[in-house]
C-alpha cells in the first residue's frame, strides 16, 4: 500500500517506516523535525518536512503519492509536559489531527491507524486492562489522545467507508535489533534510557531515581508492560492490512504481561554488566501502581504476537543502541 507515516523520524515512527518498507508498502514519512532526527528516516523512505498545521500541503502530500493509509504518529507525548503546557498539547495532538482529518478528506484518503495510548484509561481499577474500560484520563497529554479518538470516531460516522484503528500503546521499549534505528528523546524521561545512560556514566544521567518504592506491589515498584518497538511496528502493519472500508478498530498494545521498576533494574545491570547507581526518591505525579495489558483481543482477531516478551531480550537491543549511539542521532 501507499503510506503516510506522520512522525516517522520519531522514535516508534521511525520504527513503523522501516518495518513497512521492509515489508514492501511505499513509505512517504511527513515530520517537523521539532523532536524528530532526519537521520530516522530509513534509507529509501521519501521524507517531507511539514507540520501538520499545514493542512495544504499534506493534503498535495497525499495525492502526489496517491497515499491509501495514514499513520498517525505525530504527538506531543510527555505526560508531565503536558501538565505545564495543556495549550500546546491541545494544539499539536488535537489541532494537528483535525488539520491531518481535513487534508485526508479532501485528499480522499479513507483510513488511518492512529496512536494512542493506555494513558486514555488513566488509573483502571481493574488489571490487566482490556480495550472497554471505561477511558478517564487523568493528564492533559491522556485527554489529547481521547479526544484525538473522539475526532476520529465522529468523523467515521459521517463517512461510511473511513475505515480507522486505534492502538492503545503500553510502554514501547527496545531499538531496532539490528541496530539501526533507535531511541532519541530529548528530553530523556523514559526508565530503560535512563538506566542504560546511567550505565554508560553519561553526566547528566550517572544516578538513577527509582521513582517511588512504597506501592502496593510485590517490590514497592511501579509494574508496567514493556512492548518491543518492532513488534509494536508489525502489529501497525498487521491492523493496516486487516482494515476494511468502514472498519472501527481499537486494540491495546502490549505484551500481556507486567515488570517492576526494580526487575528492569536487573535486566539492565546484567544486560549492561556493570552496577547502576540508584537512588530511591518519592513518586512521581500520576504514577499508577501497575499497567499491563490484556493483550487477547489482537491476538485473537489478528494472530498477532509479540516476538519479545522477556525484559532481557527487549533491554539488549536498547542497550545495541546505547552502546554504539551514545549521543543518539547525533543531530
Ligand atoms: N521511572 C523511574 N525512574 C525514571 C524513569 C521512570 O523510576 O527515571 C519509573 C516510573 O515512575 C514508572 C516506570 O519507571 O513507574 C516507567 O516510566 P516511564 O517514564 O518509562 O513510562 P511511563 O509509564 O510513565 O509512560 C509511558 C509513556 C507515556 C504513556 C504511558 C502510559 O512514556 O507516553 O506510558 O502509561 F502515556
């Protein structure tokens, strides 16, 4: 197929492109660059610096590459950033989705897999979470992705054959395992980055915080489900592939399964070889005690299943990355 990946120079972006090229589909990645890294852009993939504020021109993007499917990648994602700024976070995720809507419909592109994420679920009573929870998110960012989903939905019933995904991501972890692609944040919040920087002795990041060590869990330690950014990749591919005209789709994305802040702690110093300075501090606003995934709707509907379900295969290929890219993309 034809596909626009929105935010392909981005971390999962950058993964999803790559996997769709290397399973045949034409890739055009469309990124503002504003914390994406153009050297994400897998070789071969045609890239377009644009801002989805630029309705217009996505809207030339599409029909000069007769796009069928877009992948809407493109978001502000820090939960805490977007306590400080809601405005922003509202522009960008929910103002760049409508902008992204208009130039589909006027483009005639009739479907799109979008990302969002279990934060829309905000603190379930009930674990592992499945896809009809009720949604009650608890941060700006967790409402942009909510709303962003409201959009679509309503925009689908006024248009019979807009067929649309929803995929609700877990924590997405790991670098592509041959190396080639990775993970860039700047700023870094993320645990398995922080702790793999921390073993490099990288300045700003030599001691690590546990965020928290007084939950009710079997360690005092936040539990979440970690999803391989490659399987994440192919389960995108996979959702594509089974959408039809007027499909509504929505799967939670993850392995099923929780570890704690303290187990990841492990994988890394035995992936990594070295001790990690660690430091227990106080919780962190809006942690919930454990996440995980029911993950059996996409297995069942779509034989989709995760290559990496051991936290120590999933840190190994982070660490690749780490180890070889210490300054990230370098840009
Ligand atoms: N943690 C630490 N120290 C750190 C960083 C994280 O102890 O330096 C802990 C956190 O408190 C949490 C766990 O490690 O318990 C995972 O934290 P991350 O920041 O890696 O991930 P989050 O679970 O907070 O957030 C991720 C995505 C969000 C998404 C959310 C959904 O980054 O975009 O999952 O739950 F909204």
């Amino acid at each position: 197929m034809n596909v626009l990946v929105t935010g392909g120079a981005g971390y999962i972006g950058s993964h999803a492109a790559q996997a769709l090229h290397l399973a045949g589909h034409n890739v055009v990645v469309m990124d503002n660059l504003y914390r994406g890294h153009q050297q994400a852009v897998p070789m071969g993939v045609a890239f377009s610096q644009l801002d989805l504020n630029q309705t217009n021109d996505i809207c030339e993007l599409l029909s000069l590459h007769k796009i069928e499917c877009v992948m809407h990648f493109a978001a502000l994602a820090y939960v805490g950033e977007s306590i400080e700024q809601p405005l922003t976070y509202y522009q960008v995720n929910v103002g760049g989705t409508l902008s992204l809507l208009q130039a589909m419909e006027t483009a005639g592109v009739r479907r799109i897999v979008f990302s969002s994420s279990c934060t829309t679920y905000g603190q379930p009573k009930t674990i592992p979470l499945t896809e009809n929870l009720p949604q009650k998110p608890i941060s700006p960012y967790g409402w942009t992705k909510f709303i962003g989903e409201q959009l679509i939905r309503d925009y689908a019933r006024a248009h019979d054959s807009f067929a649309y995904a929803f995929l609700r991501y877990f924590n997405v972890a790991g670098c592509a395992e041959d190396g080639s692609l990775g993970e860039d944040h700047r700023p870094e919040t993320h645990l398995i980055p922080n702790l793999l920087f921390a073993a490099i002795g990288k300045e700003s990041n030599n001691e690590m915080t546990i965020f928290g060590d007084d939950y009710n869990t079997p360690d005092g330690t936040c539990i979440r489900d970690y999803i391989h950014v490659e399987d994440l990749a192919q389960a995108h591919i996979a959702v594509m592939t089974a959408l039809r005209d007027g499909d509504q789709r929505f799967y939670n994305l993850g392995i099923g399964k929780g570890y704690s802040v303290k187990q990841v702690l492990d994988a890394a110093k035995r992936i990594c070889g070295v001790d990690i300075p660690c430091r227990i501090g106080s919780r962190r606003d809006g942690d919930a005690p454990q996440l995980y995934a029911d993950a059996s709707k996409i297995k069942e509907e779509l034989d989709w299943n995760p290559r990496f379900t051991d936290i120590n295969a999933i840190v190994q290929t982070a660490w690749k990355w780490f180890q070889s890219n210490p300054n990230g993309y370098g840009d």
